[in-house]
C-alpha cells in the first residue's frame, strides 16, 4: 500500500503547484483601466511620448486589451513567481497604425514584471511602459486654487497654543502620514490639519484620522477627524476645526 499513498501524495502536490502557478488575478491592475505615458529606453532613458490616447485593460480572467491607433489587441497574461507573463497576443491587421503604436504591439508580449505607484503603472520587458491610471475624475474641471484646512487651537485662556510639533496618523494602520515641527515661538491660533498635497490619498475615501499637537514632548492636543477628497480638493467629513486645550 505504501506506493499507492506514495503516488496520491505526489499527484496532490503536483496538483497544488499548478494551481499556485495558473493564478490569473492581480488585484493591483485587474478591472482598471490605464493610459499609456511613455515608452523608456533602458539604456539611455529616453521616453518615447504617444500622440494617441492608448487605453489598456486586464481583468480578472488573466485577459488582457489595448487600442492601437487603428487596430485592437488582447492577450492573456499569468501571474508567475518572477512577476508577470504575456502570451498568445493577438491583433487586427487593419492598415496605418504609428510606429509608435507598432513598438508598443511589439513591447507587450516582453513584458516580465510590473510596478505599481500609486496611480502609475510599468510594463518592465524589452523596455518600460509607464501607464497612468484612469479614474472618473479624468475630464473634470477643478477650480485653480491650493486647498488648506486649518485647526484652529487655543487655551481656555484664549492664548496661543505654543505646539512645537504636529502629527497626522491614519487609524487603520497607525501610519504617519505627515510629522512636522512648528517655527519656534509661534504665537499663532492655526495650524494645518490638511492640504491639497494629499487629494490623491484621501480620494473617494473617508479616513479616519488622528491630529497630534504637542509641546516640546508633552502630548496636548488629541483629535479625531474624518477626511475625504472629491476630484480636485481635500475636506473634513467629521471633526471639529475648533480645539480648546487646557
């Protein structure tokens, strides 16, 4: 009986490799579309702009399209343990696509890894192809303006807080997202609670935050704030910009 347990034992085994291996979901890139920035030659880091708006799209079926500017491709694409794979591209043969375009249908299939930062992406082959994520708020007007949001912090006394130091904290994961000191001898009532800096972290989402005052090491200000973004400026959702501290 021992072979036979021996043989289950490696059928499984290889049954398991192989379903870690045909794993076609990569949630970073998969349902989103993204528009091609540039082409990067490795060796002398030229980029390559485009004159065309080519969209790309992955799903999660391992299936990947893009736009030419005439014709249309798809692929299929496999996460692996190196990064990623491209195969079985197929396209239109119509006439009078770029050359541009034509590098771009050549680069795809080389592709072998990825990154992503923030709303880039980058194909990493031959040579890179650095996409911008579109997002719905591709088209919108925003009025010209830097947004910032202020606290404004005061004794009982109604004198100035004196904060030597000031702190934002995300909840969630009790990252740092700014840490700053104050001018020395600042006499001030406000202080920024946020800025347009952070439009992109806080967009289409609301965050719970935590601000930290202090002076010198002594811990004085302690306060909750809920902070979103729409396409163009930061806001306050919860909190109040009024603190009174003893």
């Amino acid at each position: 009986m021992k072979p036979v347990v021996t043989k289950i034992c490696f059928l499984l085994l290889v049954l398991t490799l192989a379903c870690s291996q045909d794993e076609p979901v990569l949630d970073e890139l998969a349902n989103s579309d993204w528009r091609v920035l540039s082409i990067v030659d490795k060796e002398d880091q030229t980029q390559l702009l485009p004159v065309y708006g080519y969209i790309l799209h992955m799903n999660t079926e391992g299936q990947l399209y893009y736009n030419l500017d005439v014709n249309n491709c798809s692929a299929m694409y496999q996460r692996n343990a190196e990064g990623i794979t491209v195969a079985d591209q197929s396209c239109q043969e119509r006439c009078c696509d770029t050359d541009y375009a034509v590098q771009l249908q050549a680069l795809i299939p080389t592709v072998t890894t990825f990154k992503v930062e923030e709303d880039n992406l980058t194909l990493i082959g031959e040579k890179d192809i650095v996409f911008e994520k579109l997002t719905s708020c591709d088209g919108v007007a925003c009025q010209k303006y830097w947004e910032y949001i202020h606290l404004n912090i005061r004794t009982r006394a109604g004198t100035p807080a004196y904060l030597t130091k000031v702190k934002l904290v995300r909840k969630e994961d009790k990252a740092t997202l700014y840490e700053s000191n104050v001018i020395e001898g600042y006499a001030g009532f406000e202080y920024t609670l946020i800025d347009d800096g952070f439009q992109k972290t806080f967009r289409n989402k609301q965050v719970a935050v935590l601000f930290l005052g202090y002076r010198n090491d002594e811990l004085l200000v302690n306060h909750d704030f809920v902070l979103t973004a729409d396409c163009c400026h930061v806001s306050v959702v919860e909190g109040a910009l009024q603190v009174v501290i003893d």
